[in-house]
C-alpha cells in the first residue's frame, strides 16, 4: 500500500514538473543542455524535468515611452521631444539568443535614433512634418531590430516643447502672418468693390432714369429707419451748374430791370421838377 502511495506521489511530482502551459499570446523557446531545440506553440507541453528550459516570449505588442530628449535642430534651436514606441516580437528564438534585454535595448536606441533624426531638421520641419519624421525613425529601428526579432510597428512624437522666447516669436510671426491676410483680403474686396462700381456707374450713365430711381430707393431707405432728417442725395456737378446757370439769370433780369429803354417815360417826380423851371410862380 504505502508503495503505490509512494509511487503515485512520484508521477504525480514527475508531471507538476513537465508540464507546461504556453499561452495564446506567447511562444516557448525549449532548451536542452543549453541548446535550443525547439519553438513551443501555444497549448499544453511536457519537457524532461531537470534536462529542459522552457523560455517563454510574449508576441504581444508591447508600449514604450520614450523620455524627453533634449535636442539641438538643424537650425540651432534646442527643444525638448519625447516619443512613444510600439513594437513586438515576430522570432521567439531570435529575441532570446541575439540579446538579453530586450525592452532596454529598444528604448536605449530609440532614444539616440530620436536625437539623430530630429537634429537633421529644422524647427518648422520638425513641428510640420511630424509624420515623416516617425516614419524615419521607425524604419531606422527596424534595420537593427529586425535582427533580433523584434519588428518596431509605430514610432509617434508625443511632446515638443520649445523655449518660451522662441514661443513669443512665434506668436508675433503668426499674428502678423494674419494681419497680411487681412489686408489682402481688404484689398481684394475694395479691388472688386470699385470695379462692381464703375459697371454700375456705367449702366446709369446711359439710363439716366436709373440714378432717379435709386435715388428714390435710398429715400424709401431712410424712411424705414423713421427718422426726421431726410437728406436726397444728388449729383454735386449737376447741382452746382444749376445753381451758378439761376444766379445768372436772376443777375440779368435785375440788369434788365435797372437800365431804361429809349422813349420809356420818366419817373413822376423828374416830370414835376421840369414843370416847375419852365412855369416859375410869379
């Protein structure tokens, strides 16, 4: 009796420690006498206890932030970049005989590929082309982790920070970047305006019925805002010849009321005086 116990108590130490359970998102790489000797798949697995190592290696995609990173770009500008890096491994058995730490390597050489590939830009570079920037250093990391079994997915810039001095000069760029936009547009809008007015100005000067008319229309105008002073607009040219052409012909009808005829009859108080020489009193 106490031998099969015994016995039983053996197998059963024996399979605790051959058995293995290698996860959906994981491949086992076997070592026996130090030797690889095979990729596990994901399942159940049994090694020989005491002779095998079982490594296991996550395939999933793994986050890594890399730290602010104080750089110097083409055109001398220091900023402060940090990034964030995704990755994976798609070879178990390269990622555990070509390098220790994986993860450390990764962000070690993430980080100097960083410096390297924003150093090569200028600021405006760097702020607007963004994309091609992550897509450099991506492919950069890929060339060297690819040897270890590691593929690089994404490489994102995560932060830029620029010193406040060159903050200001930038807001004063921007503003005044606005400022010539507007101007433009005023121009542009005052550049249509006078040409919409010389057509116009046209048409009414062969339709001289068309100036009266909005001329009404501007009184209807006013009328609607009921106000007590309605000024009628009308042209200033016009205006003047009109005036200067009745000061003319009101100065000649005086002229003409001042200056006798010939054989017109003297007043009665000259009659009276010639009366009064040729008939004295006696």
């Amino acid at each position: 009796m106490w031998i099969y116990a015994g016995v039983g108590v053996v197998l059963v130490g024996l399979f605790s420690l051959s058995a293995r359970i290698v996860k959906q998102y994981e491949q086992g790489v076997l070592f026996r006498f130090g030797r690889v000797i095979a990729v596990l798949q994901p399942g159940l697995r049994f090694i020989i206890p005491f002779v095998d190592v079982l490594h296991r290696v996550s395939t999933r995609i793994v986050t890594m932030p890399i730290q602010s990173q104080g750089i110097i770009t083409k055109d001398n500008v220091s900023v402060d970049i940090s990034a964030v890096a995704y990755f994976r491994v798609i070879d178990a058995k390269k990622s555990v005989l070509a390098i220790e730490n994986t993860p450390t390597a990764i962000d070690q050489i993430a980080q100097t590929t960083l410096r390297k590939v924003v150093g090569q830009h200028t600021l405006d570079e760097t702020l607007a082309e963004t994309n091609r920037i992550n897509l450099d250093i991506r492919e950069i990391l890929d060339m060297t982790t690819l040897d270890w079994g590691v593929e690089v997915t994404l490489v994102e810039l995560k932060d830029i920070q620029l010193p406040d001095s060159m903050k200001r000069a930038m807001a004063k760029q921007a503003e005044a970047e606005r400022e010539k936009r507007a101007k433009i547009i005023n121009a542009e809008g005052e550049f249509m305006a006078a040409g919409t007015l010389g057509e116009a100005s046209d048409i009414m000067m062969a339709h001289p019925l068309a100036l009266q008319l909005r001329n009404l229309q501007s009184l209807v105008e006013i009328g609607v805002d009921k106000n007590t002073t309605v000024v009628f607009p009308s042209p200033i040219m016009t205006t003047i010849n009109e005036l200067g052409a009745f000061i003319e012909r009101e100065r000649a009808a005086a002229e003409r009321e001042a200056v006798p005829g010939p054989g017109a009859s003297r007043p009665a108080a000259d009659r009276a005086g010639a009366g009064d020489e040729t008939n004295p009193v006696a």
